[in-house]
DNA sequence: TGCCTTGTTTTACAAATGATCAATAACCCA
DNA sequence: TGGGTTATTGATCATTTGTAAAACAAGGCA
C-alpha cells in the first residue's frame, strides 16, 4: 500500500534551527508579529508544525533566538562596513555613518521586523539583554571612532559624543525606513553626515564625497 | 424568577468609543499588540466583547482609532509646552527639545506602545498616512521654532535643520524610553539640549538652565 | 403610565492558534 | 545488509480569537 505521507529529508539541527529562524524572521518582517504562527513558520521552513517544538521549547523561545539572530546581523553588517574602509579616521567614521543611512540598512522590511521585538524589550527580560548588548556594541563601535579623530577636534567627553551620534542615527535611519516617500533621495545620508560632522565639529560631508566620488 | 444578566448603564456613543480606545491603548501599552483581545479590552472598559462591533466595524478599525488617538496626544502634549514658555525664541526652543526628552514624554509605556503601532505603518495605508501627518505636524513646529532664532543663526536650509534636529530628538527619545537603566539621570536631556544646539550653533544648554534654574 | 427605540448583554460559532504525542521512515552504524 | 535511533510527520486537543445575531432592558417620549 502506497504511503502518502510526505517525503523529507533529514537535516543536521543547525541546517533546522537556521531554517525556522529565517522563516520566522521573514514572516516578521512583513506581516507583523501576528502572522508568524507556528504554522506560517514551518510552511516557509519546508517542514511541518509539528517540528517546531523540537528544536525549540516553545514558540515563544524561537521568538527570542530570531531576535538574537537579526540583532547578531544588524552588529555584524555595522562593523562589516569598516573593513573595507581606508585608514583615515575622519573617512572611516563617515563611511560608517554613511553605512547606517542607506539601504540595505535603511529599509523598510527591517524597521517593521525590528518594530516587531521592540515591545518585547520591555517585557521579556532575555531579549532586553540581548536589545541592551546590541544597542552598547553599535556605540561603542562609534565612540572607538570618535577618539580615533584628529586629536584637535576630538570631543572632551566621547561617551556623550557617542550617544548624540548614535542618536542622529538612529532617528534618521527610523524615519528613513518608515517613510522614505518624505525625503528626496540622498537627503537622508546628506542630513546626517553634516549633523553627525556638526556635532564632533568634523567634516564629515566632505570626506565621504571625496571617498566616494563616483557617487552623487 | 430573578434575571441573572448584568446590569448595565446606557452611555453616549463618545463615552463609549473613549473608554473602550483608552482600553485597547492601556493593553497594547503594557501587553503589546497581542494582550488586547476583544475580550480583554472590553473588560477594561467595563463592557462585554460584543459592543466593541456596536461602535466599530472590526477591532482593526478600533485599532485604527486607537493608534489616531495616541498620535493626537502626542502632537497635543508637544504643542501644549509652547504655551506656557517665554517668547525668546532660543528658550522656546530649548523648553520644546526638554520636553521631548523628559518624562512624560520619555516613557517605557510609551515607547512600547508606538513600536507596538510601528508595523501597521508598513502595512495599513490609513496608519501610514496618520503616521505621515503626526511626523510632519512636529517636524513643522521644529522648524517653525527653528525659523525663529536670531537671524545671526539661522540656518540657510530649515528643513534639513528640522530634518536633523527631529532625528535627534526622536532617535534619544526612543532610547531613553526603552532602557533608561543605561543612562545617567538628567545625561540624555543633556546631550540632546547640546547636540541640537550644535546642529542649530545655538547654546540650548544655557538657555534651558537659565530658565529652568529650579532644577538640577 | 406604557410603549418603542436601541444600547447592551448573552450565547453561539467557525476558524485559528500553540501544544502534545503516537506513528513512521530516513539515515547511521554494526 | 539489516536493525536501531530519532528526526519528522500527521492527527488531535483544548483554548482563544474575531465575528455574528438573537434576546433583553434602560431610558426617552407620547
């Protein structure tokens, strides 16, 4: 008698675990928290609801482990950036900024997935960890930059520096992502390149127009 | 025979619709998007589930309303500050920038609440558009007050000015919000008062302490 | 007072959700 | 090659969800 069961294959826990993370990921991002349901999830994982659960205690945990997982990526795109960049600190703290400003780290599918956890910062303990870990590694990263400017224009008080920056940032890349119909194209980057450039009394504009003179 | 059906008081259509959008905020305030069920927001507004579909078409569209709400106040608590505040336009400006970076306006409640709104603006044009006027309406009286400072200082483009003073101020305001534990009391107002200022090269910090010399 | 409008409750329902677990078959290894 | 391990399926459960509509009663008005 002919089984009608579903083929499948069997997969390491890793392979698994990245599917049903992306999956929900991506279910996240553009439907909202809501339209990732267990379901939903394994669907787009390529195996059945029923899995879920044994790589994960609950769906609340692959929950937290997706956070954890585009947080990881948000870090890692950020430092990316500065690999390629020439030695000069002025021109690597605008590349840096410049980075934070333009797709694909502005972007509209980000801002609603990252939307999506927010709320989860003030609830859930072990995401608030995870948002708090993240959010200090970005600074830090661009206090380091900061104290690596020519020592004229270097800020007396760099953590203060660093918070500002990353508040300009921040904003920008929000507004950016959520509404980018508001801005004329290039705005945005241009913005916070003289505000970010204003405020260490660096300029900021310049470098990056220079570095990057085959862009507009 | 003795009714056993709860007794209840007929109120108007305003009352009603008020307590139960107040209801569905204060849930999706402190449980997120998820704890404001049907049920659940009935509840806090002291009726049953099935008058919500009495005043609304759908939750959706309570929960539309809602999120109408909650921006009106915002765009109301930011220009209320202006009437109370001196006329010279450098502490005007300095009392606008303090406000949004002070409770109550600096508020984990309310930062949850917004993210919690934050992907509808991605994906139901009717929030997206409340969403486009609310930044708007406060991006116009930033650059309203900005227009206003000495002419010495004006900037040759307000609405880059706006722009980036509006980035700052929403990007620190978010961050306070959702882990004050990382700053220092009083740091972000701080910080925020001196990097618009060097946005705008006008002493905010100064300003704001000679007006407010009552506090720290 | 007594009727009528309609705001409100109540019950009901179908669909969806996260969870559970026995059955099964894919793959590894002896 | 064949048996055992276990990753995976699939069926099922109890809840919860938004919606629907009938039954009821509060308050206005003649």
């Amino acid at each position: 008698m002919a089984s009608d069961r579903r083929p499948y294959k069997r997969e390491s826990e890793d392979v698994r675990r990245d599917s049903l993370i992306n999956a929900a990921l991506e279910l996240i991002a553009d439907g909202g928290p809501k339209a990732a349901t267990v379901r939903a999830i394994a669907e787009k994982a390529g195996v059945t609801a029923g899995l879920i659960r044994h790589y994960f205690a609950s769906k609340e945990d692959l929950v937290r482990e997706s956070y954890r997982r585009m947080m990881d990526r948000m870090t890692a795109d950020n430092a990316a950036v500065l690999d390629d960049a020439r030695p000069d600190p002025v021109v690597r703290l605008a590349t840096f900024v410049a980075a934070s400003l333009q797709p694909p780290v502005v972007d509209p599918t980000r801002v609603g997935l990252w939307a999506g956890f927010l709320h989860g910062v003030q609830i859930d303990p072990q995401i608030r960890k995870v948002h708090i870990q993240t959010y200090l590694a970005y600074r830090d990263l661009l206090q380091n930059l900061i104290e690596h400017l020519p020592e004229m224009t270097n800020p007396r008080c760099p953590r203060a520096a660093a918070i500002a920056c990353n508040g300009v940032i921040d904003g920008l890349w929000m507004e950016a992502s959520a509404v980018p119909e508001v801005f004329e194209p290039g705005e945005i980057l241009e913005i916070g390149l003289i505000a970010v450039g204003k405020i260490l009394e660096v300029d900021l504009l310049t470098a990056f127009k220079t570095e990057h003179q085959d862009m507009a």
